[in-house]
C-alpha cells in the first residue's frame, strides 16, 4: 500500500545536501514541503537507515537543491548509492558549492536552492521528519523543475491557469 499512495503525489526532486565534520553527503528526496511562511519552514522526511539521517542530526543545518527538468542523472545518481560506501560529491556529474549561510553543499545550476538551519525533528512511523528554517534562498525562475510522479521523472506541463 505504501508504494501506491505516496506515488501519487507529485513532487519536485529535491537533493538534501550536508556535512557532518569531514563527512559529508546528498541525497535525492521526494518528500519535501514547505512548513511556515512566518518564519520560513520546510520539512524533508528522511529514514534513518538514510547515511544522511544521523549527518543531519549531527549537522543541524542543511540544503535543499530543486533540480531542473535537465538534471535528471544527478536524482538518479544520488538515490541509487550510499555517501557511506563513496564520496558522492566527488563524482564529475556534481558540480556543487557550499551554502553561504550553512557549511552544507548545494547543487550548482539548479532551479532554487534553499539553505536552512535544523529546529526540530521529530519520528513519524519509518522516517524522521527534520524541519529547517530557510536563512537562505535563491531561485532561478527561468528553469523548469524536475517533477517526479508515479515513480517517473516529468517537466511541468502547459500553463492552465493562475491560482487564485
């Protein structure tokens, strides 16, 4: 049941990127919302058998890369391994930089990267969820985000209307 249910909710592909003293890792991550516009929240739900788990934990800040439609390798490529067994980062696929306001990597060239600061988690069933307030945020509006529904990868489809 699990599989048919949280396959249907659309979701922008998101890399979840921080480090932990000299370890350091990313992750792609489908479930990621925004929490508070005041003050700026978002939550990203994470399984503790995750590497990046218990980095985070120890870390308390992190970033939030959403990929564009063109940079569909790199969710590819950071959700099939583990940082535990290779440096992700160090493959040439990623080109990343660290946060301005938090010591964590984010993806270069993606469509909005969000950098924040760990307030609280909290475990729900098999994931934590780990909430961070944005003290960063940049957005490339001319790029379309990378969408992920029914286990597949999508770019937006056409414009219907504006939200009221």
């Amino acid at each position: 049941m699990r599989e048919r249910f949280s396959s249907q909710f659309a979701a922008p592909v998101v890399i979840v990127g921080v480090t932990a003293g000299k370890r350091r890792n990313i992750m792609s991550a489908a479930w990621v919302s925004p929490v508070s516009f005041d003050p700026p929240v978002v939550m990203v739900s994470i399984s503790p058998r995750r590497y990046t788990h218990d980095l985070l934990l120890e870390a308390k800040e992190f970033t939030l890369s959403i990929l564009t439609d063109q940079q569909r390798q790199l969710s590819t490529t950071a959700g099939v391994s583990t940082g535990r067994d290779k440096d992700k980062l160090k493959l040439d696929i990623f080109k990343t930089e660290q946060g301005r306001k938090v010591n964590a990597p984010l993806i270069k060239d993606s469509r909005a990267v969000l950098e924040c600061k760990l307030i609280k988690h909290l475990t729900i069933g098999d994931h934590t969820l780990f909430l961070g307030e944005v003290v960063h945020f940049t957005c490339d509006k001319s790029e379309s985000p990378l969408i992920l529904f029914d286990t597949k990868y999508y770019s937006l489809g056409k414009y219907l209307a504006d939200y009221p």
